[in-house]
C-alpha cells in the first residue's frame, strides 16, 4: 500500500444531484422538493423533534417524579477505607484533603463516614457527616469524630 494508490471504497462516493437545472435533467421545476408548502421554500428549517406533525416523542413520553434542588448528596467514605488510607500515609488526622489525595473523594464532595469495617488506630477523623455505628467504632478506638 502506497500513498498515491490510496482511494475510497467502491460505491462510497457518488456525484453530488444538480437539481433546479433544467426540465431536461429531470430534477428541474420542482427541483425534487414537491409542490408548494414550507418545504419547499428556500429558507424553511424543521423544529428540533419535528416528526412530520406526529405527536413527538418528547410529548408522547410522560413526565414524572421529583428533582430536589435543595438535595445534598454525600460521598460514602467506609471505616475500613479510612484505615486503610491512615496505616498507608501514617496520618493521625483523616479530613477531606486527604481523603481527595487518596482517590476515596473529589475536593468537592460533602462526605459521610459509614461504619463498615473496624478501626485499630486512634483517629481524628473530619468530615461532614457520620452515621451512628461509625461514631461509635471511632470513639471506641480511642479516636474522635469531628463534624464540619
């Protein structure tokens, strides 16, 4: 294979139709639109979703359901994952920067410590939320749950 014997695959590439030139090239009076209607004047652009006057489908497809914009969504952080980070960075406190640096959240993310797993190590841990099991795992160790 070489540059210069390089060409399309058969049948891909067709002429371009010249219609509007002409009775005599059989596209010409009309120039394949039809007769009269918005179609067939220059200038005439479709809706977005225009289906031909059929009901489209954003109309025909119910809406339902509730979107809260008050909704705070948490990220879950489990105890064994905290652990895990504080015996790998030999941390003794455990907030969200870390936690970011770490891959277990973004910066941004409001955080909820859930109590999966067991701590080993006295902790401070920092974070926006906790539940029940995971307070009292952390204070259980010895450590302290602090909520932003």
């Amino acid at each position: 294979m070489n540059l210069h014997s390089l060409k399309p695959a058969e049948g891909s590439v067709h002429n371009s139709k010249r219609v509007g030139r002409g009775q005599g090239s059989g596209k010409g009076g009309t120039a394949a639109r039809g007769h009269k209607g918005a179609q067939s004047r220059s200038g005439y652009s479709q809706k977005l979703g225009f289906e031909g006057g059929q009901m489209p489908l954003q109309r025909r497809v119910p809406k339902f359901g509730f979107k809260n914009p008050g909704r705070k969504a948490y990220k879950a952080v489990n105890l064994d994952d905290i652990l895990r980070v504080a015996e790998a960075t030999k941390a003794t406190v455990i907030d969200a920067e870390l936690l970011a640096s770490n891959g277990l959240a973004s910066k941004r993310d409001l955080i909820k410590v859930l109590g999966r797993g067991e701590l080993t190590i006295k902790l401070e841990v920092k974070a926006n939320a906790f539940s029940k099991t995971a307070v009292e795992a952390i204070e259980k160790a010895g450590g302290k749950a602090v909520t932003l």
